[in-house]
C-alpha cells in the first residue's frame, strides 16, 4: 500500500514539473511569436456553427504602432485603470468587484474584477468558462506573463485576441466590421464605442448601442480624458 501512495505521489509530481515545463515554455514563446488563434475562437465558431451560422474567425493580427494610441486607451479607461501601475491583479478593483456582488446577489451576470493582463491569460491559454481550477489556472498566467512580458507585449496581444463582436476579434476586425478603416485609424469616439462592449460582445452593439452601451461610451471617453500618458 506504501507502494502505490509513492507511485502516486511520484506520478503527480512529474506531471506538476511538466505543467510548469510547459506553461513557461508557452509563455516565453509567445512573447515573441504571435497567437496563431485561442480556444475561445475556435469554442465560438462551432458555436455559430451548431447555431446554423457560418464558420467565422475574422481577425486580422496587427502590431503594437499599428494600433490607435486611443484604442490603447479606451481598453485601460474601460477595463483596467491601474494597468500601468500593478503587477498583474488589481487588488482594490477586485475588492470592489466583490462587495458590489454581494449587495446584488440576485443579479445573474458576476461583476468581475479581472486586469487585462488576466483577461489575456484566460483568452491565450485557457478555455471559456467558470471554475476555481480556471481561476487558478488564470492567476498562475497571468504572474507567468507579467513577469516575462512587457505591458506593451501584454497590451499588444489583448488588443489582437479577445473577443469584440460576434466572430470579430482584435481591434483591426472590429475597426474594419464597424467603421471601415484600420485600427490605426480610430478616433477616440470609435475606439470608445468599441471598448464599450468589452465585457459582453456577443450581446452589445458597437453601432447600434443600447442607451445602456451609450452611457458606457460617455464614461470611457471621460476616463480617457482624466488619465495621463501611457508610458509603454
């Protein structure tokens, strides 16, 4: 019986030395090679096509100075105002995160709390959905990437992945679906329009806003007037 606990205990070590192995060997290598595609396009376009839609990954990979300072700006005044400043987790937004769910706990949707820097852990590495072992996951990537990364490569690939419209993903798809030009191009309007539907893609519209998605816009095109430069 003493045996088969070593064997046990043996066979799960190697396999968390291997993780570690292979998670790091991940992250070094996209600091320098670009995300071919994620989980979550390829968990989307069989989706859409179990829906009775066509198979869409519309993307179009773009490189750090070919992206609009002001979409660069919008994803921080919209979903992360400390980037520049933490190391990964912002620990009052999470805290604020927490006590507004608490006061709303018959609310469906979880406010959540999550930086960009872990926003592109859980879209690069992980799969969609909702578990402690995800979350887990998702803060081991996210120290991995704010370690070996710089916040330019980390914003770089959080505007070339995530998700911002139905089959859209990164800001040269969405700047081209919405408004006809590259992302190079974005207005601060624009770039806050598209930033506006962030936390929910698939159900907000960039050109035809809810009253809600329009007041959202406001919002982030005032946060983009407060904040100061974004010293990459």
């Amino acid at each position: 019986m003493k045996g088969i606990f070593k064997l046990i205990f043996r066979a799960f070590k190697l396999a968390f030395i291997f993780f570690v192995f292979v998670s790091l060997f991940g992250v070094l290598v996209y600091r320098f090679i670009n995300p071919p595609v994620t989980w979550l396009m390829i968990g989307r376009a069989f989706d859409r096509k179990a829906d009775g839609k066509e198979w869409k990954i519309d993307k179009d990979w773009k490189d750090f100075d070919e992206i609009s300072d002001n979409m660069k700006r919008a994803a921080v005044a919209a979903e992360d105002q400390r980037f520049m400043e933490h190391h990964g987790f912002d620990f009052k937004a999470i805290e604020r995160a927490i006590k507004k769910n608490e006061k709303n706990k018959k609310r469906k949707k979880v406010i959540g709390g999550s930086t960009i820097t872990q926003q592109t852990a859980k879209n690069v590495f992980l799969w969609s959905g909702r578990s402690w072992l995800r979350k887990g996951l998702e803060a081991w990537f996210t120290i991995l990437i704010e370690t070996f990364w710089s916040k330019q490569r980390v914003m770089e690939v959080y505007l070339n992945v995530i998700e911002m419209g139905d089959g859209i993903y990164g800001a040269e798809a969405a700047a081209q679906a919405y408004f006809g030009k590259p992302a190079l191009q974005l207005t601060r309007r624009e770039a806050a329009a598209i930033a506006s539907i962030f936390p929910n893609p698939l159900h907000w519209s960039v050109t035809k806003p809810s009253r809600y998605v329009r007041h959202r816009q406001y919002l982030i095109r005032m946060n983009m007037r407060r904040m100061g430069p974004l010293d990459f």
